[in-house]
C-alpha cells in the first residue's frame, strides 16, 4: 500500500501508467475494431489519414489500413518486448547471480563472457544473427533478447557483490543452507529491484531494436509491427509523411511510457528516496 | 545493300551525331564545349570493366570510357563504333568485322585487330556474364591484317543477334595491358584505359569517379564535355536532394524512389522519362518451384496469375509506371515482339475454379495450402509486388510466407539452394531473346547460376524451339520461332512476366543531347553538353 502510494504520488509515473494503459488497451481491441487482416489490401493506397472515412489515419504505400496496422502493431511490439526482456532479464540475472555469488575464477570466466557481448554494438551483433538464423518472428525476439542481457548480469552481479558477505547471509549458511536455495531464495529477493527498474529500459530498447530492424526491411514481414510500417512508408517520405510519422508517434509513446513506469518503479522502491 | 550501310555510317560519322539528331528540343543551339556533368549511381559494382561484367551499372561508368565494335543508333539499328562495316558468309559461321582506323589508346597504343582478337576469346567467351553464353559456340577470331577482325563460329551465328548483343557485350579493352595477366585481377578493371571519348581520371571507393575529355579522340571536336563524375548515393532520399539542389544533373535507371520519380515529374526544372531506355526493358516477375506438388501443376501456377490484380499494382503501387506483359519479349523489342494480350486477365471467380479443378479445396478456415515467397531485391518495387503477392493469394485461400533475404541470400536461395516455393524479382531484357531471356526457360543451366531456369522445369519442346531460333539465319523465321516460344511458355508458365517496365531517368533540362539513343545511359554522351 505504502508502496502504491509513493508510486501514484509522482506525476510523471501517473503519466507512464496512463499511456501504458492505452497502449495495452490498444493491443487488446485490435481484434475487435479491426478484424479483417491488418496486412490485406484494404483499399488505394496513399490515401490521406481522415480523407476516406474508412481509414481514418490512411493507407499506406501497400494499400493496407495504418490504423488496423498501429493497433494490431501493439501486440507484436509488446510481445516482442516483454519476451525478449525476460529472456534478457533471466540469462542476465542467472549469470550475474552465479558470478557474484561464488566470485573467483567463476566470475573472471562468466565477466569475460559478458564483456564480450558488451564490447559488440548491439545493434550490428543483432544485424548477424538476423542474417544468420533468418528474421521470423520468434528469431527477431530471441536475438533481440541474447544482445540485451549484459547491462543486467553486471547490475545483478554488483548487488549480490555487496549482499554475499552479509549477516543474514551468513546465518543462512549457519543454518546449513545449500547454494542455490541461498542465492535465488535469499539473495535474489534483495538484488532485484534495481534489475526490475532496468528491465523498462531493456523494455524501450528491444521496442526500438526491432523497428530499426523493420526500417531495415530485416524484421518479419508477415506480421504487422511499427517499424515494418516505418521502413515501409521510408520510400514515400517526401510527399506522404505520415505513414513513417504515425507510427513513430505510437514507438514514441510506448517507449516513452515504458520509461516513465520504469523511473516511477526506481524512485518508489529507492528507500533513499523515500522521505524527498 | 553494303553500300548504303556504308555511306549512311560515313555520313553519320562526318555529320556529327549532334547534327544527325533533328527534332530535339534545344537542337537549335548550337552545342557549347565545356562543362562538368555530374551522374547519379545508386550502387556501386567495384568494377569498370564491361568486357567482364555486363551491367547496367558497369555501363553507366565505362561506356564513356571504353568503345564496342557497335552501338545501337537513333532508331535503334546497330551502328559502328569501332568497327566501320560487317559482313557475314551466307552459311552465317564467319563475321567478318571492318576496324576504324587512325584509333588510339588512351596511353597512345594503336587499335587493332589483336585487341579485338584477345577481348573476344580471353574475356567475351571465358570470362563475361551472357558473353560466355553468346561466344561458346566462337572457335576462333582470324586477324589476316590490323584492321580486320573474321568470327568463325562453328554452329551458325544470325548476324542481326550478334550485332544486337555486342552493344552490350561486345566493349573492347586492350590486349598489351590484359595479356599474360590474370585478366579477373587486372589492375585495369578499376583505373580502365579504352578508346572512348573521356579517360579515366580516379575512382575513390564509395566516393565517386571522375573522367576527363580525351583530346585525342578518334571523331573529330568530339566530346563537347570537359569532365564527367559519377557520384554513389546510395540513400534514395539524399539522391533525390541533390538532384533538387543541382548538385547532379542526371540521375538514370530508376536511381530514385518511385514516389519521387512521380513528384519530380511535374517539377519544370527536370525530365522524367523513359525516353532513350528503350532498350533496357525489364519485367516483375513470379518465378514457381516446380518440385513442390501443388506448383507442378499448370492449373496452380495459372490460377496464382489469375489472382494477381496487374492493373490494380501497376496504378496504385507503382505511379502507373509500366504496364501487364504479354510474356517475356516486351513490346519494346520491335525486331521481335510477337504482339498479344497479357495471356493472365485478373480473375478471381476463374483462380478460385481452377483451383478447386486441381484438387487444392479450401480447408479449415479457408486455406489451400501456403507457400513460401523470397522476394529478391533489385528494385523498392519487389517487396511491394511480394506484399501484392501475399495479399492478393490470401483472397483465394493460399498463404504467403514472405522470406525476407538480403540480395545475395536471396539468389543463393533461390538460384543455389533452390529453397522456395516461389520467388519474385526483375527479369531484364537485352536487346535480343537470346542474350539474358531464353536462358530463364531452357534446361540445363548449372545449378546455382542466377537468372537462369532453376524451376525444376523442363519442356523438350521450349528447348528445341530455343536452340533453333539461336541458329536462325533468317530474321523472319527467326522472329517466327520466337513468337511460337513465347506461347508455349506463356502456356506452361514456368516463370510468369508480371509486368513490363522501363526505366525512368531523371535529367536536368540544362543537359542537352540527352537521350537520343535507346540505350543512352549505357551509350558514350560524345555529344552531349550542358546550356548554362
């Protein structure tokens, strides 16, 4: 309760909230108010947004409905997100967890490892295995999930630096706790949340990623998502702006949402904050 | 009949071809020297050298720079280059090539017969794509003195098919830089020394390339331009704006995007046209992977044609540039166009009939059967036709899956692996059948060689009628044999001609000359020049 309380007073969380609310809610109707196939030829293409009243944000440059394709869009843009950042967020934290945990040569071993997906942009480590595996849906989100994880192995690793050599941590052990049962019953618990605040960030970029994959044309193009849409409508950018910008204002509200949740988590759960 | 040929070359030659080109607009100027034309290229092959690449984008670049034996003149009949006159013997095995005399090298070597001898047999036949295909049947080339070049073929050669494919495949590099080297690693194929009216000047990687007038050209004042530069843009956005700022005057083959191509039409500052691209006609395509059940039977593959709308993509996705093709010889071939209707009017009632006829009823939840769509990338418009695709199979109960590749994924896929069930892209059309088109329908191709059948489809028939129109002598049975081919593989359709197209260039109205051949991108621009 005291938790609910200190998140809905920060206006700007309220904000997240709301906007993610919508955003879901968009990827609930879409079914409902648009049940024809969002990626079939819905009429002439390039017709203005509010020019015909069937399309009211216009057709795109393939003649299909952008509001049909904004709509069932936020269902592959949420679901992209959400799997690939608890793929993330798991290999992360199992990583990060077993190295900080026993330390030494485990932990030279498993850091290494991170630091070498870290030292790849990963942008351009996602550019190959798209390129290797093919760009399906499924391998777009694991792939966006395997270039994501180390910010939250580093994040878990340094918490449970700091939380392996304390008190309760010893009297576990005291009364003849085994490993596992102490790092993901006991330890874990105490190093998540700054690793839940992190994951909206890893939400927003995996959000991200895979538009720029879209804008690429290496995303999946048999399912309707927002960037397919952006790199689509790239072409006709000159003259028919708004099927590139009407899905960028959805990304941006996502994103934006996803963020402000993610800010409004960290200050209310921050116990340093608490009294500000 | 030599005669006339003769005095009309000598003609055209001593004219000028800027006197010989009455009727365009700006013809009353007289032509003005000088200047700096600059080109738009929107990739870039790493290579300048067109006796062992046949491209567009080859061309583009070293048709200034390096001369053929022929060129195709205004209206679109060969006329000398390099060589002054042909002759062919009656049983159509030796050619006979007359060479110009009194031509350098740019670094000042004389031209002769031996270049032409060793570009013919170490390049043309071995090394160059299509070439390999057109020569294989060249035994040898005979130099009896430095001005006479003779083919001896030992199957016969039509004399109208060699001088057509030689515009493109038949550019000359010289012999004293080539021989004993390894010709695929020549340092020539990137800083190349030809004959033509421009030398070569640099070739910064990704940058651009730059070619200077050359003083020494064998026509007389020829050319008017100082220097050319080629520029690689390859973003289309940034391309289309330095055409609007002024900064390139000529953006050729489709360089820009097909919304901006449409916009820039209205714009009085430039011309949007597919004048002078006449002979680079090309086609979407909807190639089918006979191995898979449903595609090896005829009834499929014709019921998938009679369910794509043509006139409806052509419209509304491509700005009404192009139209439905009657197969794969476009209209624009006169020599060989054997007329016709497109052979697959938009049906759906007739797709969904034959369907059912073939035993593919729906099913649960409406569905046939799905298959898998590679979509290989030439142009913006080949996603676009594949989303067509997509859309429109879905209404008669087949699903498309879109396999999304990068170019060079996707012709290994398709070419190599043969991994598809249908596949889309450009077929483009050279001048003649037997260039680049009939190698898409004849068996026995390796596997793996792009543009070629790789359908697992085979007819002893189509084979036949292909081999004999190649040795036709005769230009009308010729163009007979090759009408009676285009109905047998619209019939069987192994690979449907979606649409027929041209290529729209876009140029700034300062340059003047411009497009006064059919294959003007890819000709030498000795006359063309710029009004201030």
């Amino acid at each position: 309760m005291d938790f609910l309380r200190r998140y809905l007073a920060s206006p700007p969380a309220v904000i997240g909230l709301v906007l993610l609310a919508l955003v879901l809610a968009m990827a609930a109707s879409a079914d409902l108010l648009f049940p024809r196939d969002p990626l079939g030829l819905a009429g002439r293409p390039l017709q203005w947004p509010l020019a015909n009243p069937r399309f009211w944000l216009g057709t795109d440059n393939m003649g299909r409905d952008i509001a049909a394709q904004v709509f069932h869009g936020a269902r592959i843009s949420l679901l992209i997100a959400l799997v690939s950042t608890a793929l993330a967020i798991v290999i992360g934290v199992v990583v990060g967890a077993v190295a900080g945990f026993y330390g030494g040569i485990v932990d030279d071993v498993l850091m290494r490892v991170t630091e070498a997906f870290q030292i790849l942009p990963n942008f351009l480590l996602l550019l190959v295995l798209v390129a290797v595996f093919g760009s399906t849906l499924t391998t777009v989100t694991i792939a966006i999930g395997i270039v994501s994880w180390p910010a939250s192995a580093r994040l878990t690793r340094a918490e449970f630096l700091s939380l392996r050599n304390r008190d309760f941590v010893a009297a576990c052990r005291g009364l003849g706790m085994g490993d596992a049962r102490l790092i993901f019953a006991e330890i874990l618990p105490n190093a998540l949340p700054p690793v839940i605040v992190y994951a909206g960030v890893i939400m927003a970029v995996a959000i991200l990623l895979e538009s720029a994959l879209a804008f690429l044309s290496l995303s999946d193009p048999n399912v309707p998502s927002w960037g397919n849409l952006i790199g689509a409508g790239r072409s006709v950018l000159r003259t028919q702006w708004y099927v590139s910008a009407i899905p960028g204002v959805a990304i941006l509200v996502t994103v934006l949402a996803v963020s402000l949740v993610g800010q409004g988590l960290n200050d209310a759960l921050n116990p340093r904050l608490r009294r500000r | 009949m030599n005669l006339s040929r003769r005095d009309l070359l000598r003609g055209a030659s001593a004219l000028g071809l800027a006197a010989a080109m009455p009727g365009i607009a700006g013809a009353a100027d007289a032509p003005k020297p000088g200047g700096v034309l600059t080109v738009h290229l929107p990739t870039e092959q790493r290579i300048l050298n067109p006796a062992l690449r046949a491209s567009t984008g080859v061309y583009v670049i070293t048709s200034k720079i390096i001369e053929a034996l022929v060129d195709l003149g205004p209206d679109g009949r060969p006329v000398g280059v390099l060589a002054s006159e042909w002759e062919a013997t009656p049983d159509g095995r030796n050619v006979t090539f007359k060479l110009r005399e009194g031509v350098k090298w740019h670094d000042g070597k004389p031209f002769t017969a031996a270049d032409v001898q060793f570009t013919a047999m170490e390049l043309w036949k071995k090394q160059l794509n299509y070439g390999t295909q057109l020569q294989q049947h060249l035994e040898a080339v005979d130099t009896p003195d430095p001005q006479t070049a003779i083919f001896r073929y030992a199957r016969p050669m039509p004399l109208n098919l060699l001088l057509r494919a030689l515009c493109d495949l038949g550019y000359i590099v010289p012999r004293h830089l080539y021989e004993g080297t390894n010709v695929l690693e020549n340092p020539a194929n990137t800083a190349p020394i030809g004959t033509g009216p421009f030398r070569f000047v640099q070739y910064e990687r990704g940058q651009f390339v730059i070619a200077e007038k050359n003083p020494n050209y064998w026509r007389q004042n020829l050319p008017y331009l100082d220097r050319i530069v080629w520029r690689f843009i390859t973003d289309k956005s940034a391309a289309t704006a330095a055409v609007e700022t002024g900064q390139v005057q000529i953006s050729p083959y489709n360089g820009l995007s097909l919304a901006d191509l449409d916009r820039l039409k209205s714009d009085p500052r430039f011309d949007v046209s597919t004048r002078g691209t006449e002979a680079n006609a090309f086609n979407n395509t909807l190639e089918f992977n006979t191995r898979r059940k449903e595609l090896s039977d005829v009834r499929v593959r014709r019921a998938i044609a009679h369910a794509i709308d043509v006139d409806f993509f052509i419209e509304n996705f491509l700005y009404g540039q192009g139209k439905p093709a009657t197969g794969p010889i476009p209209s624009s071939s006169t020599a060989f166009y054997p007329g016709g209707e497109p052979p697959y009017r938009f049906d759906r009632k007739k797709a969904e009939a034959l369907l059912d006829e073939a035993g593919y009823k729906r099913g649960a939840g409406g569905q046939r059967f799905s298959l898998r769509l590679v979509p290989i990338n030439n142009g913006e418009d080949v996603p676009l036709l594949a989303t067509f695709i997509q859309q429109s199979l879905g209404q008669i109960g087949i699903k498309v899956e879109i396999v999304q590749l990068d170019i060079a994924g996707a012709l290994t896929t398709v070419y190599r692996d043969w991994n598809f069930d249908i596949a889309t892209g450009w077929h483009q059309y050279r001048g003649d059948p037997a260039v680049s088109t009939t190698v898409w329908y004849r068996s026995g191709s390796p596997k793996g060689a792009p543009w070629t059948n790789q359908w697992g489809w085979q007819s002893d028939a189509v084979d036949r009628l292909i081999d004999d129109a190649a040795a036709e002598l005769d230009p009308v049975r010729r163009k007979g044999l090759y009408a009676d081919w285009v109905r047998a593989v619209n019939d069987e359709l192994p690979v449907w001609m979606v649409t027929e197209r041209q290529f729209y260039d876009v140029t700034s109205k300062t340059v003047q000359n411009d497009h006064n051949i059919p294959r003007w991108g890819s000709s030498d621009w000795r006359d063309t020049w710029l009004k201030s």
